[in-house]
C-alpha cells in the first residue's frame, strides 16, 4: 500500500512516498479501515519537519477518517461501512490524563505510525463513529483540532451562554472554537495578522476583531472592549510570545487554556499578573476517547461543520505543510485520498 514516511532526521524535504506490506485481516477486538483522509495540525508539521524526533520510517499523520472494511471477532461497536474516526490518544480512553499520555508514545504519526497511508489494522477502541452525514476530509477534521476546542471551552472550561471567549489567530483550533462559542450562546472575540481572515472570521459571528500588527497590545484593547472586564476564556494558541498580552485580556479569575506554542516553547511571563488576577492557566492537548464521542454528539445536535481552507492528495503531503508553514490558511488544511 502506498504511505507517507519520514527519513530521519526529518525536514519537508525528506518527506518519502513509501510502498509498505498491505497490513492484512484484523485480529481479536481490531478493525480494518481504509484511510481517506487526513488533516493537517501543527503538531503534524512538528514531527515532519524534525523538532518532533520520531523513528526513521515513520508513517505521519495523527488524525484520519475512514472507512471500517473488516471487523474482527469480539468488536461489537462497529461493522463493515461506518465511517470512523481516529483518536489522538488511543490508549486514552476516559478520565484525567497520565504518563503515557504526556509523552506522545502511543499518538499516532509520533510515538507510533500515522495515518498517511492506504488502510490500517487498530484496535476498535483507536476509534470512534464520525457524525452522521459527514464526509471523509470533515470528519478528519474532529480528532486534533475540533477535540481541543472542545475540551478547553467545555470540559474544562465550563462554558456558558453570555461569556467572552478570546480567539488568537484564525487556524483549525481557533476556528472550531468560534463555532462553538456561537453555538453556545457565547460572545467572540478573534485576533489575527490579517484583515482578510477578520472579514472570515465575522461572516462565521465574531463579535469584535483586533488585528494583533496594527494593535501590539491587544490585551488593553480586550479590556478596553469588555468594559475593563476582560474576557471568561483565552484559547491561547502562542505560547511565551503572546501569553502576557492573553493574561492582561483575562478576567479576575478567568480562563486561559495553553493549547499551542507557535513563538516557541520557552519564554517568561507576569507571574505577578497571573498571581493577582487568579487566572486560571492550564495547558492541554486535545483530549480522550469520551470526550470525543461528547464532541461528536454535540456536532450532530448543533449542526456545525468544520472549515476547509483547501485540499491536497496524499503524494502532495509536503505542499500541504508548505501551505501551513505559510501561515496564509483559514481554518483546516486536509488531505484525502
């Protein structure tokens, strides 16, 4: 079967198109699916391009949706012709994270074969049924940056109808995120480089835009905005280069959720500021298979549907990161094949 690998030590140039050993009939408790989708996420470009040390040869891609092919004996949950979803912590199946969670060593495309490849044989439980309805490259847009989302406004934010949710930037997080707060009954406030991604970005319900070049102290202009109040939650994207301006933009007792590091991953911050505000700070990354089911039960009764910046084939992995290391798209980046 065909298969994307990475060469060690990684680099986009070194991305390969493999023919690896067709991965045959599914065992006790597997199932066989046949991979048509994928999408891009910042931790994919990551292990691609070598900040993330992953095995010579490793198949990428985290995130898949597909079709089941076989079921082994023992799987009860799914039959021939579902279309599933991969989870980002298959050995995460419920409750509150531990070890083998933080290290990545079970997380497809890192610790373990992705999913940018032809057909797999997993465990049934690396899995779960996608919406009704939906299409391949959607679907795949719900293990990574949609359970995220929904893990820092709702499971772990509590979000409720009336609150201020601010945004930073406009990729696949942040835009899941808007979806979400305006489905809740909840007020947005986005950010973004670009005047054309705020113009997006309103069409989608954002109540009010800063453009984070024109405005460097952002954080003053969402007090100035909620009225010196500041915002319930900050999905918090940057990382050291934005943290401070995000803690200044959070209420008294607020909601930070740290769930990218795109300026870096070390950096100082107003421990003071964090201190007196009583801010809540924590740091997250996507979520288990619960939560994931809940998510996806919300997506049917809301009716919201992922957005697609474009689309690449599987042979054209390397453009597609090529086009997210550019920073130009809104919203998700798939490939399918």
């Amino acid at each position: 079967m065909k298969a994307v690998t990475i060469r060690s030590p990684g680099g986009l140039d070194r991305l390969e198109i493999s023919n690896l050993p067709d991965p045959g009939t599914p065992g006790f408790d597997q199932i066989r699916v046949a991979v048509h989708a994928s999408s891009l996420n910042f931790h994919d470009l990551l292990v691609a391009n070598g900040s993330i040390p992953t095995a010579d040869g490793r198949v990428l891609m985290a995130d898949a949706a597909g079709v089941v092919e076989e079921v082994g004996e023992g799987v009860t949950e799914f039959k021939v012709g579902d279309l599933i979803v991969s989870c980002f912590f298959p050995q995460w199946q419920d409750g509150l994270p531990f070890a083998q969670v933080t290290n990545f060593s079970g997380t497809p495309g890192d610790g373990i074969d992705g999913f940018a490849c032809e057909y797999v044989v997993r465990s049934a439980t690396d899995f779960t049924l996608a919406p009704r309805d939906w299409g391949y490259t959607e679907a795949a847009t719900i293990t990574t940056a949609g359970l995220t989302a929904w893990r820092a406004l709702v499971v772990n934010g509590s979000l409720k109808a009336g609150e201020k949710v601010l945004l930073l930037g406009t990729g696949g997080v942040s835009i899941a995120a808007l979806q979400l707060t305006k489905a809740m009954g909840a007020q947005v406030i986005c950010t973004s480089s670009s005047n054309d991604k705020l113009d997006h970005a309103k069409i989608l319900g954002a109540d009010y835009l800063i453009n984070y070049q024109e405005i460097p102290e952002w954080g003053k202009k969402v007090l100035e905005i909620t009225e010196e109040n500041g915002v319930d939650h900050v999905i918090e994207v940057g990382g050291p280069g934005t943290l401070d301006q995000s803690i200044i933009a959070a209420k008294a007792g607020g909601h930070i959720a740290l769930i990218g590091i795109l300026t870096g991953q070390q950096g100082t911050l107003s421990t003071r500021r964090l201190m007196t505000k009583q801010v809540r700070l924590q740091g997250l990354i996507v979520g288990n298979r619960r939560q994931q089911k809940d998510y996806i039960a919300a997506l049917e009764q809301t009716g919201i549907r992922p957005i697609i910046d474009c689309s690449f084939t599987l042979d054209k992995l390397a453009d597609a990161f090529y086009r997210m290391q550019s920073g130009q798209h809104f919203g998700k980046i798939v490939i399918e094949w």
